[in-house]
C-alpha cells in the first residue's frame, strides 16, 4: 500500500515536470517564431538588394565602356569614337555597328580586342538591364528621393496616403525600422506593407554614391570635426593655461611691486623722518638758562675784576633746552624758575651776538617774566646758547 501511494507521488511529479518543460518550450518556440522576419519581408528585401546589385554592376561596366574608349580614342587622333550617348543606357544600334565595323577595320590585335570587349560589355549590360527590369516588376515603384527628403517623411507618406494607415499607427511601424539619416537626391526608397508587415530599404538609385557611402563620408565628417573641435578646445585650452601662468606671474610681479613699494615707502618715511629731524636740528639752536652767579660758578661765563662779562666754557653746563627757529623765534624766562623775585638783566652767550642788532629783551612791566626775541633767527641755527639772568 506504501509502495504504491508512493509510486503514484512518483508520477505525478513526473507528469508535472514533464508539462512544465512542455510549458517552457513552447514559450521559447513561440518567442523564437515571434522574432522570425517574415517571409514576404525577406524576399522583398532580397528583390531590393537584388536591384541594388544590378544597378552596380551596370555603373561598373558603364565605366569599364568609358575607360575602354578614352583608351581608344586616345590612340586614334582623328579617328575617335564619338561617344555621345553612351551611358548606362547602353549602345545604340548605330553605336553597336559602328564598333563592329572598328573591329574589322582594326589592324592592331590589342585595339581589336579592346574593341570587341566593349562589344562585349555592351552586351551584359543589356542582360542586367533586362534583370532589372523583370526584378523591379515584382517590386512596388520606389520613391526617388527629392533635395529636401527624408526616409521618416517618405515611409509616412506611403503608409498614410498609399496604405490608408492612421498617422499614428504609421509612426508606430516606422519606429521599428532602421532609417537612413540622410537621402541624397536620386536614393530610391523601397517601401513594403503586407498584413501588418512594414518594411524599408533605400538603395542608390540615381545617386553618386550609396547609402553606406554617404553613412561612412557623414562618419568621416562628424569624425573629422570632432577632432578639428578637440584640437581647437585643446589649442583654447593651451592659451588659458598660457593665460593663467602669465596671471600668476603679473600676480607676482605685482606682490614683488608692492613690497618693494612698501619698503621704498617706509625708506622714504624713514629718510623724510631723517630729513625732518635733521632739518630741526639744522634750524634749532640749544640753550641753558641759568643765574649769573650760577654760571659763573659752572665756569660758562667769567667776569673780570673790571670790565664785562665775558663767556667761559660753554659746554660747562647742559644745554638742556632746545627751539626750533622754524616755528618759534622766543624764548619766555620766569624769575620765579631761577630762585629770583624778578628780572632785571639777560645777556646771551657767546658774545659775539650783538644785542639789539641779533636779538632783542624784552622785560615784562611787574619784571617777573622777561623774553628773549631773536631777531635773526637763522644766525643762530646750530648754535649753543647760555642765557645769564640776573
């Protein structure tokens, strides 16, 4: 009974590992069938392709035919072969003959063979356009591409107007296709539409070059001016830096300029300080007053048993006192400062300065004060004066 409840859990996880796997697979198959381009669309994109090729092999023998030629004509002057009309269009009967005469005329085996290739290539190019022509049967008329056109534009136009779809259910399968950036005047679009199927190809058409040709020169473009941006931002970027170390160096210059400045200033307030000082000390004269007999006494004035007085050792006292004669041309005594109840004479020293003619006396009427006024004030700069009151 164990044995068999068990077998039974056995199958049944066994059936629901196996359903589950199915599950997964059909998913996957489904996924993988959702993803397959449809069959219409792929052989539409093989017809495109198909012309693309055609037209490119035709472009390759029209030069071939134009090469062929040149060569020719450039070996036969006076003899040439008009080529006026030959194109992709082929040789004209008249064309065709008038070759055909040139082989048989045509003595030189290299010119001959030259000739007969073009003969030759003549007639491929008739095979490919008659390809052509059976391919592009099979194949919806593409849009040649005006100046001004775009692949969005032109695929809209064909669902909205061609097809009858809304604008935004065309837009919606536009989305999902890979559109070309730019069309040249003369790229053919190949547009397709069946059972909700889209699809669109641009081929060269008429154009000089072909869609990847323009895709790699626009490449090469954008390239080309990227590097000619990096270069330039590189260049600007090299004149900053150029810019930004000239700053720092005027920067300097300027800091090294200010603090030359501010020692040349303070050399100049220390020479004008200099220069004031020696300038008052240049019109000042120093002076020590004092009692006659106190000077006496010091030895700066001596006086004879008879006669004046006369000056002694000057620098026997300190000249403690000192005017500047640029300011000030008066000196103020008080008798009271001397130890005196009045005054009653001055005499300067030395005596070489004349009373009266070089500076003058002049008592105050209580005779308490009295003022030296010196009259020449500049014969006395630098002088040493002892001033006796008595």
């Amino acid at each position: 009974m164990l044995v068999s409840r068990t077998f039974q859990r056995g199958g049944v996880a066994m059936w629901a590992t196996v359903l589950v796997v199915l599950l997964i697979l059909g998913a996957l198959a489904f996924h993988f069938i959702s993803r397959m381009e449809p069959a219409e669309v792929r052989s539409f994109q093989e017809l495109v392709n198909r012309v693309e090729k055609i037209n490119t092999q035709i472009t390759e023998r029209e030069q071939q035919i134009s090469s062929l030629v040149a060569r020719y004509n450039q070996s036969h002057p006076g003899n040439e072969i008009d080529t006026t009309g030959m194109s992709a269009m082929g040789l004209t009967e008249e064309q065709a003959q008038l070759l055909a005469n040139r082989v048989a005329q045509e003595k030189d085996l290299s010119y001959r063979g030259m000739l007969q290739e073009v003969i030759d290539i003549s007639s491929e190019m008739e095979k490919l356009r008659t390809e052509l022509g059976e391919v592009k049967s099979r194949l919806r008329p593409p849009v040649v591409a005006q100046k001004g056109d775009t692949h969005l534009a032109v695929c809209l136009k064909f669902l909205t107007e061609d097809i009858g779809m809304n604008e935004d259910d065309a837009l919606a399968l536009i989305e999902k296709e890979a559109l070309v950036p730019e069309l040249l005047p003369g790229f053919e679009v190949w547009n397709y539409y069946g059972e909700g199927i889209f699809g669109t190809f641009v081929t060269q058409g008429q154009a000089k070059i072909t869609p990847n040709e323009l895709a790699r020169a626009t490449k090469r473009k954008i390239d080309a001016e990227r590097q000619t941006l990096i270069q330039e931002r590189n260049q600007k970027q090299s004149e900053v830096d150029d810019l930004e170390a000239r700053k720092a160096e005027l920067q300097q210059q300027i800091r090294s300029l200010e603090e030359e400045r501010a020692a040349m200033m303070q050399q100049v307030a220390v020479m004008a300080s200099s220069n004031d000082s020696l300038a008052k000390e240049l019109n000042s004269l120093k002076y020590h007053i004092g009692t006659f007999r106190d000077l006496e006494k010091a030895g700066a004035i001596r006086k004879p048993a008879l006669g004046k007085w006369n000056t002694g050792d000057i620098e026997a006292v300190q000249h403690t006192g000192s005017l500047d004669l640029r300011r000030d041309s008066r000196i103020v005594i008080n008798a009271s400062s001397l130890g005196l109840d009045k005054v009653d004479r001055i005499l300067v020293f030395p005596r070489y300065f004349s009373e009266e003619s070089d500076y003058k006396v002049e008592l105050s009427s209580d005779r308490k004060s009295a003022t030296v006024v010196f009259v020449k004030p500049t014969k006395f700069n630098l002088s040493r004066l002892v001033i006796a009151v008595g």
